[in-house]
C-alpha cells in the first residue's frame, strides 16, 4: 500500500454500536468505559479505526439517533472528556476515532425545537425545522403524502395547528437545510469534535438533508426491482443540492491536520448518483450497500464490484465494502437461507427459508476474504468477526427498536442485529458487563453462545476470529492489498477469481462443485481447509502467485 495515500483509501474501520459493544460500569449498556477497556483487543484484531454509534446527549427514543446537544456526551455513555480520553488511548494504540454525525434531523428535545414549539407558526424559531400548515379545509390532513422510515405518516400535528416533518420517528424532526443558522451550526459543531483529536465522521442519513421546496406528493414507484436501476427524481432523498452542504463541509475538515475524513451513509438509485457524494471537492467515503444487498450470487456480486470500481474511480475515490451493520440482518443469517432473495434499499429486509447456520457461516468466511481482498476500505461491524448470527427470537416484550412500534408491531425492526456481543464466560452476560454489575444486558443474548465469545475463540485456528485476525495481518502486510486495482481471471461459471498485484489472486467458489486452485507458490489464507487441490463449495482463498 503507497506510504503517501490518505488512511482511508485502505482503511478497514470497526463499527462500535456502543451500547451494545462493552459495559464498562455495569448497568447493562455499553459506553465509552467498556471501549477504553477493550482497547487491546481491538488492536489485535487490526482494524485502523472505529465508526462510533451516536453517543451525544439525548432521550434515547432511536438509540441516540435523536440528537439533544451535539457537544454533549449522554450520561449513559461518560463524559465529554472520557470521549477525549479515549481519543488519546485509541491514538496510542494506532487506531483512529470516527463518530457518527446525524445532521437530518434532532431530538424533540434539542434547544432548537423546544424553541420552535413555545414561539409558535411563522416564527424565525420554526424556519429551522420543516413546519407547514395542514391540507383540507380545516388544515386536518397531513402537508403531503410522505411516510416515515419508522412506518406510519411522516408529518405530526401540534394544538396549534401546524405540522412538522419527521422522515423518522416523531421525536426526530428534521431540520430546514435551506436555513443557514442551521448550516452554520453544524460547520461549528464538526469543528468542536475535530479540536478534540477526531479523526472523522460517518454521516448518518446523508443523502436526506435536502427536501424539495414545494415539498410534492411521493411520486408513483417504478414498476419492477432489479440491480440495474434508474435515478428516480425524489423530493427528500438524494437531491442535488445536498452537495453543496459537503462541500463547504470538506472544507472544514481540510482545516485540521492528519486526513480527516467522510464517510456518507447515502443510499442512492444508481452507482453514479452515489460517486456524486465522492467527488473530489465533497466527501471522503462512501458505505457501498449495493454490496451489501447482493445476493450471494457471483453474477450479481461482480456487476456490483465492477459498478462500484468504475464509478468510483472515476471520480478518484475508494470504494468501501460492508456486509453487515446495526440495520440490517447479519450476513450468516441472510446468507444461511438457500431462497435468500436480493435485498432492497429503504425496505426491511424478510429472511426467507429455514436459517442453515452452517452454510451462513461458511459463506460468511467466503465473503469475508472476497470483501477484503477487493480494492478500497472495508467496514467490519462488531460480532461480525464472532461470526454472530442474527438474534431472531426475542421476545415481543424486549423488543426496543421504534420500528416496532410505529409499524403496529408488525415489523420487529433491527433488535436482532443489536444484541451485546459475548467475550468471555459460559452464560450470559458473558463477560459484556462486570462481574458485579446491577444490571441485566439492554437486549437478552442467546443461551447458546459460550462457543462464540472471544475467549473461546482465541488461539483456535478453526474459529471466525482467528480468520479475521489473520487476513487483517496479512491484509496489512501484502504489497497488493489496500487501496488499487484488480484484474479479473478466467473462470467458470459460479466461480469470482481476480488477481491484484504484485502477485496476489483471490478465488470465490459460489457454485456447488468443488474448483481446481490456479497455479499459485503458496495458499495464504483459506476460509476452510483445502483438500486435494480443490476449493469446496461456498469456500475462498487467498493465494501467491
């Protein structure tokens, strides 16, 4: 990898879902406590830095996405200069800190709106958020058909009459990017967390901030869902004008030393619509979910790396491949069902089929080598290098997530991806909280996941976390690996084989028979053992040449 590229050409960054990572004072949720104490054991995994979940101040109503004082710390997580602390600590152990931001929207609860409120309709106050008065004659129905991500309208009514616009849950209004208070705010904010030692933000909701100005009805869905999609005109995702925001904010990061960074979670029609938010003049990085939705399917998987390669570069930017993160099924679980359809953007996503966890798990090793072998950075979500499956059987009366509310309990929501990780111990908590601690995990674990910590997985070569501790050594160690191009190689059908030099060939067996090796000097690294020449079913491996 160049000496001279930007970290996070090549980065493979670690996502902390922080209440459910390590509790550090024992009262059940994960916080900045438990991260600083598990610190070791993320440099010996060898990822290069940590996406942080949302720890500002706020009510909790969506988990720290309904953001009260963007300069503050929540109580349950520490302090601000606990936060400071472990910026220090990570930075010692060369790994880098990159929080999330959530500029679509606040809390109910933010200063902001709680002034909005008490000014009334017509109010500066109000200019800041998106408040329109109702249709019909007596303003008793909603400003336009919009839905909320959560289920249910997207508009809420006040005693006075007004309503205002939530994409999310009711207490996450969103803000008028239109506004420059508002714009201004959050420029102040980035410079507030950058002073303190940041190296970077995930943008959550990226793609979201802009709203057309006459705020149209939805317009009619296309007919048909395939991989290959067109750019449909929507009046709040993915408009043109939310480049403009980027721009002025690259140039706040510019301001501070040592590469920081964007990352955008924005979810877009096209891979071309997506390389808009990576120009040069705009953000760093960009999640690649279309990677993330494929099928495991090998058509399907190269059309997406090929996209993804072609656009991205064209702007001079890295791609990101991601299999997993706190929204969405865990990949052994999607890739555990045989029926496992594509999944699609802004949809929750069904299993369909019996749950075969070891076919899951042995596509999830497969996926794990294709994924960090391919050009660019990589995303690892906490657990996934447990190789957790999806938690499918909580019961209703634990259940948290606000979508399982708003849809009328009829969509469990993302609970199941969330479970506190196990790392040491025979039962639960397994080692999540302190011996001592007052109280249960936030979110039950599985009573079958002693095998799965990472005590017990340490030192067994066999294991999910041995895999993933070797290929990032070896990641980090190989001229080829990191940030590049590849070279796709002859193969038949059902089988992925590149090569990236110098001297590196990965091989993705998806097809139901077993796949004579190429020539090669040595196997690096293989997802499961490699008999007699042939790379088994659902299988990877990494190979000199």
């Amino acid at each position: 990898m160049p000496g001279t590229a930007p970290w996070w050409r090549s980065a493979v960054i670690y996502q902390v879902y922080i209440r459910s990572f390590a509790d550090g004072n024992g009262d059940g949720i994960g916080d900045i406590a438990g991260i600083r104490s598990r610190l070791p054991y993320l440099k010996s995994l060898g990822v290069d830095a940590l996406w942080i979940n949302p720890w500002y101040k706020s009510p909790m109503a969506d988990h720290g996405y309904d953001v009260a004082d963007y300069r503050a710390i929540d109580p349950l997580f520490g302090t601000v200069a606990e936060a400071e602390q472990l910026i220090e600590e990570a930075h010692g152990h060369g790994i880098r800190i990159i929080p999330d931001m959530v500029p679509n929207h606040t809390s109910d609860r933010h200063a902001w709106f709680r002034a909005a409120l008490a000014a009334g309709p017509g109010s500066p106050e109000r200019e800041r958020y998106v408040f329109r008065p109702g249709r019909g004659p007596d303003g008793a129905l909603p400003p336009n058909d919009w839905v909320s991500s959560f289920g249910g309208p997207a508009w809420t009514r006040l005693p006075d009459g007004e309503w205002y616009l939530h994409l999310f849950a009711p207490q996450q209004p969103d803000l008028n990017w239109q506004h420059p208070e508002v714009r201004a705010e959050f420029e102040s904010v980035l410079r507030f967390w950058f002073a303190r030692g940041v190296d970077g933000f995930r943008i959550d909701v990226a793609h979201g901030l802009i709203k057309h100005p006459e705020l149209p009805d939805l317009p009619p869905r296309p007919a048909g869902v395939g991989r290959r999609r067109q750019h449909l005109d929507h009046p709040h995702w993915d408009r043109d004008e939310v480049h403009e925001i980027y721009r002025a904010w690259r140039k706040v990061a510019d301001e501070f030393p040592g590469d920081r960074c964007f990352v955008a979670e924005a979810w877009a029609d096209t891979p071309e619509r997506l390389a808009a938010y990576v120009r040069a003049d705009g953000l760093h990085t960009a999640f690649n979910f279309d990677f993330l939705m494929s099928r495991w399917d090998p058509k399907d998987l190269r059309a997406v790396i090929d996209d993804s390669l072609a656009m991205l570069g064209a702007v001079g930017a890295p791609a990101t491949w991601v299999l997993s993160n706190h929204d969405v099924m865990r990949h052994v679980s999607r890739y555990g069902r045989s029926a496992a359809r594509r999944w699609v953007a802004n949809e929750r996503y069904e299993p369909e089929g019996p749950l075969d966890l070891e076919l899951g798990t042995r596509r999830a090793r497969a996926a794990a080598l294709l994924m960090l072998a391919l050009p660019g950075g990589a995303y690892v979500y906490q657990g996934e290098e447990l190789g957790l499956p999806e938690v499918e059987d909580l019961p209703d009366s634990v259940l948290q997530d606000p979508v399982w509310e708003r849809s009328g309990h009829t969509d469990r929501g993302r609970d199941g991806c969330r479970v506190p990780i196990p790392w040491s111990g025979r039962t639960a908590p397994y080692g999540f909280s302190p011996e001592d601690a007052s109280a249960a995990p936030w979110l039950p674990q599985p009573a079958d996941w002693a095998a799965r910590t990472v005590e017990a997985q340490s030192g067994d070569p066999t294991s999910m976390l041995e895999l993933y501790r070797t290929a990032l050594r070896r990641r980090r160690e190989h001229p080829a690996l990191g940030d590049g191009t590849l070279t796709w190689l002859d193969a038949p059908a059902g089988v992925l084989a590149f090569r990236r030099d110098p001297g590196f060939v990965c091989v993705v067996n998806l097809s139901a028979e077993p796949y004579p090796l190429p020539a090669h000097t040595e196997i690096l690294l293989a997802g499961e053992p490699v008999e007699d020449g042939l790379l088994g079913p659902d299988q990877a491996v990494w190979l000199a040449v």
